[in-house]
C-alpha cells in the first residue's frame, strides 16, 4: 500500500491507494482540531463512471474543519470498469484497508461512522451487511438509494439500478434485503438515514420504505430539501448532518 500525492489539487491532504488499479484510490482530509471520529464519505452520482469523489470534496473538507477525519474511497463505476459487484467490492476492499493506511500515517481515531450521498448511501447500506462493518458504529446514508426494486420501478436516472446490475440478481445488491440484526435484535450497525422531501432525483419514498422495513432504523425527514442541498456545505443541511455524525451510540471503536 502506497501514498500518492494529489498535485494541484488544494483540497485533500493526503490521497492513499488500496489496491493495484487506478481507481483504487481514497482523499484524506485532516482535521486541525481532532473529534476522534473517522467518517468515511462515499460519493454517489447513481454508480455511473460521469461522477467522481472529487464532487464531495468542498463537504469533505467542511466536515474536516469541524473535527472529522474524513476518508472518501474512489471505485470503479458502471461505463468504466465497475458494475455489480466490482463497484461494492471495491468500497468493502477501501474500508477494510482503511484503519492500516491511516495507522501508518500516525493517525488516530475512536469511532467510524460511514455516510454517503445517493448512490453513495445505497453503498453504505449495503456495506452495512458486511463483516467490515463490524468497526462501524453508525451509518448515515444521505438521499440514499434505499429500495434497488422502487428504484428500478421508477427507472430512476435512467435505467441506473438496470445498468449496475447488469443481469444480477437485484437481492445481491439491494438493502433492503440484506441488513443483519445481532442476536438480541438491535441491528449492526446503527442506522439513520437523512432524507428530504422535495428530492426529485431519489424519491423520500425510498427511505420510507426502507424504515418501514427495518424500524429500528432512523429516518430524518427534511421539508423543503431536495438531492443536492446535502453536497453544499454553506447550506443549512450541512449542520444537521454534522450534528447526526457526531451522534456517539456506543459502537465499535478504533485506535486511540
């Protein structure tokens, strides 16, 4: 595992790779003042190779100066080389060499939580149902693709689930399905997903389904927001969002 440096680009402080390919890469933004909260962000834009983590970046560094050490993984997209399950793979492969590339940068943390925007939050979902989430105390999916089937019913951006599955089983990749409980029925990890309800990208009706589905998950309901409000971090959004991730509810945690 190898440091790359970013040149001319002012806004992570460190992009790491984890893997031999090109995507295989993650931005690193720093806090000045360190909460002990490690928040893994993954970018969304409905899987599609068009978008890139580089549109997280002005959320990203916002959460850093709050306190968050921020890592936002990149991966292989649909139109490039990913699709399912090479886009979900290399989101798991990112967060689970994650605590050795920071370890051997000298930082530290106390607790991960993972966000993600869009397509981004449909990843953190369905990551939640990964061994490697067993580090992560709580999920906070933003506008999130909750519901693979509604979605493709609605034929949200296109055909978008259709071209990511591209003839896989929509249950290997929908969350809907797919979250675990531990034995004493409290879910692994927590959830609480942050909708609005003037989204006319990805409908609250996703989430809602989601949670009806899963009570013991969260939704947080936002009059008035639609889909991109979440990326701005001028927009008032951004304080609600910061205040959830902050939100300690007893998970795993990682070095100190």
């Amino acid at each position: 595992m190898t440091q790359d440096s970013a040149p001319g680009d002012r806004w992570p402080d460190a992009v790491v790779r984890y893997a031999a390919f090109d995507e295989a890469l993650i931005d690193l933004h720093l806090p000045t003042e360190p909460n002990g909260t490690l928040v893994i962000l993954v970018h969304g834009g409905f899987w599609s190779e068009q978008w890139d983590r580089t549109h997280t970046r002005p959320l990203a560094r916002s959460l850093a100066e709050l306190g968050y050490l921020v890592a936002t993984p990149e991966y292989r997209r649909v139109g490039g080389s990913g699709g399912w399950p090479t886009t979900a793979y290399d989101v798991e492969a990112a967060v689970g060499a994650l605590p050795e590339l920071l370890t051997g940068l000298g930082l530290t943390w106390n607790r991960i939580v993972a966000t993600g925007h869009s397509a981004g939050g449909h990843l953190v979902l369905w990551l939640a149902s990964r061994p490697v989430a067993e580090s992560i105390e709580l999920v906070v999916p933003l506008a999130p693709v909750a519901d693979l089937v509604r979605a493709d019913e609605l034929d949200l951006d296109g055909g978008a689930v259709r071209l990511l599955l591209d003839g896989a089983p929509v249950t290997d990749a929908d969350p809907m399905t797919l979250l675990p409980t531990r034995p004493d029925g409290t879910p692994a990890p927590e959830v609480v997903i942050i909708h609005g309800d003037s989204d006319d990208l990805v409908p609250l009706e996703l989430s809602e389904r989601f949670v009806a589905r899963h009570p013991w998950a969260e939704l947080v309901r936002l009059a008035g927001v639609g889909h991109f409000e979440f990326l701005d971090p001028r927009h008032p959004v951004a304080k609600i969002v910061a205040g959830v991730l902050s939100q300690s509810r007893g998970g795993q945690t990682g070095p100190r």
